[in-house]
C-alpha cells in the first residue's frame, strides 16, 4: 500500500528548508494589497487527521513569533493554500484561499477534500509575497479497503528545557504514515535556569498571549517543524498542555475554578491555533478532541481525551478543596477509589467510545489515550513506610471507569485491541486482561511510548514493575514507539535515543513486540 515513493521527490532537504517565495505565485495577499511584516511563516506548516480524501492543513503567520500577537497587524489576512502530486508544484490538484483572523492568532485551519485515497501529496501556504516550507502529507485508505501496511509513531511529553528532539530526526527517518502524539506538547511552568538544557522564553502562561509564546517557542525548533512537514499527525492532550495536573475544572492546588476555567479556555484556544486537529474551534473552556481515524479495514484510532471530563480526583483528606491546598499525588486505598461511579472520561464520551469499540470493525484496533492504563503501585520516597501507593492522577486514580474499558473489549469482542499511551516518561508494556477474569489469557496489550525528552527519576518504577504486571519498564532513557501493523500481525518496537541533551543524538532500538493476529497480548523479542 506503500506506494508513495513512486510520486514523490522531496528530498529530506527540501522537507526542513522549504520552498523559495514568489509574489508571482500569488492572486491575493500580494505586497500593496496589504501591507505585512516580513517572515510570515516562521512557526512551519502542518497537515493532520487524514481521512480518505483529504486532511487539515495549518500554518499560522508569526513574524515575531515570541510575541503575544505574533506580530501580526490586527486584521484579516488572505492564505492561498495549494495541495500537489509533486514537490514542484508542476500538478496542483487543489488549492484555495483561507482567512488567517486576529481572533484566532492568525492561524489557518483548511479542511481539503476531494483527493484520492492513500496517496502521498505536497502542501504549501502563500501569503503577502512569500511562500511557506513545503509539507508533505497523505490521505488515509479508502473506507473498508484492504490495506497492506501500516507504520506510526507514538510519543508524548517533549518539554522543552529537558532536551532537543533528536527523537523527530529519527521518527523523519522512520517514513511513517502518522505520528501520534498523546498529550503534553508544551510545559507550561516558569523557566528553570538550575535544570534546563535551554529555557522557556516566557513566564508561566496564563493567559492567551502567554501561551502563544510557550507554543511558539516549541514551534521553532526545526526538528519539531520538521516532524510535521513529514507525515500527517493525529494529536490528544494531557495536563501541560493547560496546567499541571489539572482535573476538569480543578487545578492541582484546588485553587478558584472559575479562574482556573478562564485559564483552560485561553490554552484550549492556542492548543487549537497551533495544530493540525480536525475539531470545532473551542468554545470559552470546552472543545471536543475526542474521535475517531480509520486507516481502511486494517486499523481505526479511537483518540480521546482524559482531562476534560474527569471526576474528582480519589481519597483526598477533607478539607483541602474548601482550603484551596494542594492535591495529595499519592493515595493508599479507600473505599472512593473502587466506587463504580467514578468517571475519568465524563459520561458522554465514555458512551461514545462504547459504542466505538462495539461497531468498529477495523482488524486492529488502537486506543490513543494519555497515560498507563495498568495499575500501577509507587512507593514515595519521603514516606517509605506508607507503603505501595497509588497515583491519583493517573487511571491508577480511576480504576473502575477503566476496568469498563476493558470489560468493553471483552464483552464487544473488540478485534486485537491495543492501547497506547504517554504521560508517564517512560516505556512501559504489559498484558490486559479481562476484569472478571483477572487470572484468564490477556484480552489485549499495552504500550507506553517513553517521553520524547521529559524526566522521570524514580527507582521504584523499575522495582516495582513485576509487581505491576509490567512486562517492560525503563524511565532513564527517551524515545518513542514504532508500530508496524498488517493484515497478519505487527510489531511493535521501543526506541530510545542515546543522549536527549543533544540534537544528534544516535538511537537504537530497546525492545520489540510481536503482535499476531487474533492472539492478544505480548510476544517479547529482545532488540
């Protein structure tokens, strides 16, 4: 299915420097017509969420991109965007002209249609006299067709002042057909000049014009640009992409929720300015990421969203959320942690992933959610004697609305399940198995990607891994996940760069999973 490479000539090199501008090239938006600061396209250009026809392409013009306004006058610019079977642009399929508004930061979001399914093509935006980086993309099979291969990579967690992003030049290498990224694309703490290997460019973001700074400053990194001018890229977030582990409308300090709504509201907007998503524009603190992404019959991605809808966070001590106090992170158990009640997706879109995972009929099926599903103990290194502890955060926090997850495969005969998952900066696999059934074959397996460069140090998540159920467990090395899917099984292969403090950085590969077909569970081949 992998037929591509017999259209297209872009060259690694052309992926990162882009194309040369011409005002020839332009029919509206031209110098004169509308004056424009120079170096409109400073932030890249990136297309996302593929269907069979199309997909959504993005740019956003930012002369002075580490500034609130990006350094855009207050006005409506015209974008023409060109769709093509070629690098050149010698056979333009589509093209069109979008609205870059004040409102929205100046970013464009165009919904092309019309293309034919599971082809490569070549993408571009031009605009007051000069013309983007050049992208290259691709549509997802046609609906219910045989599909021969698929290949993605999946990670999360790239915070900025832990490292470079050597892992991109590596995932650009990889020729996959989508890059999957589960949450935690910005950091949105104030600058540590004692850590970082490089520093954030703004205080703690707050506000709209504060976080288009933050998303700015990860946006010019030219591994990152070049991971979205390389393949299409389906997206959920995690907490700091708001607030550190923010629960609905609570902060991690129990502090005001109406404040803290006016905050989300201001991150959902720039999170959406920035990215390739097919989703409605947010409305005030709300907007729907939660969906699906089919790649013919061979896979469907049920993409969704962890943060948005969750219930209260698990067997906290009383008076902390009338006291405006800090969460407690680590919990023992309570009878609040098991009541079935108790939601980490909301009522709503938990219906809707039931039903998901009920009619879906994709041969494999892969749930890209943010964080590790397993329960997983801790021992907190101030209170050892406490014991095994739980993370209230995490779906250790929520194990019923997951355990009905899990049921739901079961019960559906959901075909091959996967989960993939972020969140916890490191790489994790394990067995799933049926809640009723706890001592049964796996149902399905679970694959947590590592962090992109995100720190974790902790030596009881090793130590407490066979106690975990976890298979794999390594927290001290960065990377991502590669899945390589067919009709007769897969495999899925854990990367881990040799050095995340440095841009050219090596890579090798840390562990690999066989999938076949119609057998859950792990098949552990050493790398």
């Amino acid at each position: 299915m992998r037929d591509d490479h017999e259209t297209t000539g872009l060259t690694r090199r052309a992926l990162i420097a882009g194309a040369a501008g011409s005002a020839a090239l332009l029919g509206v938006g031209a110098r004169g017509a509308l004056t424009l600061p120079t170096g409109l396209f400073t932030l890249g250009v990136a297309s996302g969420d593929p269907t069979p026809d199309g997909m959504i392409l993005w740019t956003r013009l930012a002369p002075a991109p580490l500034e609130g306004d990006g350094g855009m006058p207050p006005q409506t610019v015209p974008v023409r965007w060109q769709v093509a079977e070629d690098d050149r642009f010698a056979r333009i399929v589509r093209q069109g002209t979008a609205r870059a508004e004040t409102a929205w930061g100046h970013s464009v979001h165009v919904d092309v249609t019309g293309l034919r399914p599971a082809r490569a093509y070549f993408y571009r935006f031009l605009a007051g006299g000069e013309t983007s980086a050049i992208g290259r993309t691709k549509t997802a099979p046609a609906a219910g067709a045989a599909v021969d291969r698929l290949r993605l990579c999946f990670g999360s967690c790239q915070k900025y002042e832990a490292g470079y992003y050597a892992a991109y030049r590596h995932m650009v290498a990889e020729d996959p057909d989508l890059i999957l990224f589960l949450g935690d694309y910005i950091y949105e703490a104030d600058p540590s000049p004692k850590e970082a290997v490089r520093l954030h460019k703004n205080p703690e973001p707050k506000d709209v014009a504060g976080y288009r700074i933050r998303h700015a400053t990860y946006r010019l990194d030219p591994l990152l640009q070049a991971a979205h001018q390389a393949a299409p890229w389906a997206l959920t977030w995690d907490d700091h992409d708001v607030s550190n582990d923010y629960a609905d409308a609570l902060d991690e300090k129990n502090g005001d929720p109406v404040a803290f709504l006016r905050r989300r509201a201001a991150a959902y907007q720039v999170f959406y300015e920035h990215q390739p998503i097919r989703a409605a524009r947010p409305h005030g603190p709300d907007m729907r990421i939660y969906r699906t992404l089919d790649w013919g019959r061979l896979a469907q991605f049920q993409i969704i969203d962890d943060r948005q809808y969750r219930g209260p966070r698990a067997c906290q001590p009383p008076g902390l959320l009338a006291a405006h106090q800090q969460y407690q992170t680590l919990i023992g158990p309570c009878a609040d942690l098991t009541d079935p009640r108790r939601t980490m997706l909301g009522t709503t879109q938990e219906r809707w992933l039931m039903d998901r995972l009920g009619d879906t009929s994709a041969q494999w099926n892969l749930l890209a959610q943010q964080t590790l599903m397993h329960q997983q103990s801790r021992i907190d290194a101030e209170h050892p004697e406490r014991g095994p502890q739980y993370s209230a955060d995490n779906w250790s926090g929520y194990p019923a609305a997951r355990d009905r997850i899990f049921r739901r495969w079961a019960e559906a005969g959901t075909s091959n399940p996967l989960a993939l998952g972020g969140d916890i900066h490191a790489f994790a696999a394990a067995d799933v198995h049926d809640p009723a059934r706890p001592d049964g074959p796996p149902i399905a397996a679970e694959f947590v990607g590592g962090s992109i460069t995100s720190l974790f140090h902790d030596a009881s998540f090793k130590q407490q891994a066979p106690a975990n159920g976890l298979v794999y467990a390594e927290n001290e090395i960065h990377g991502y996940g590669r899945v390589d899917l067919t009709p007769n099984g897969g495999e899925i292969t854990f990367r881990g760069v040799d050095d995340a403090r440095r841009e050219d950085s090596g890579i090798s590969d840390l562990v690999r999973f066989t999938l076949i077909d119609g057998r859950p569970g792990l098949n552990v081949e050493k790398a």
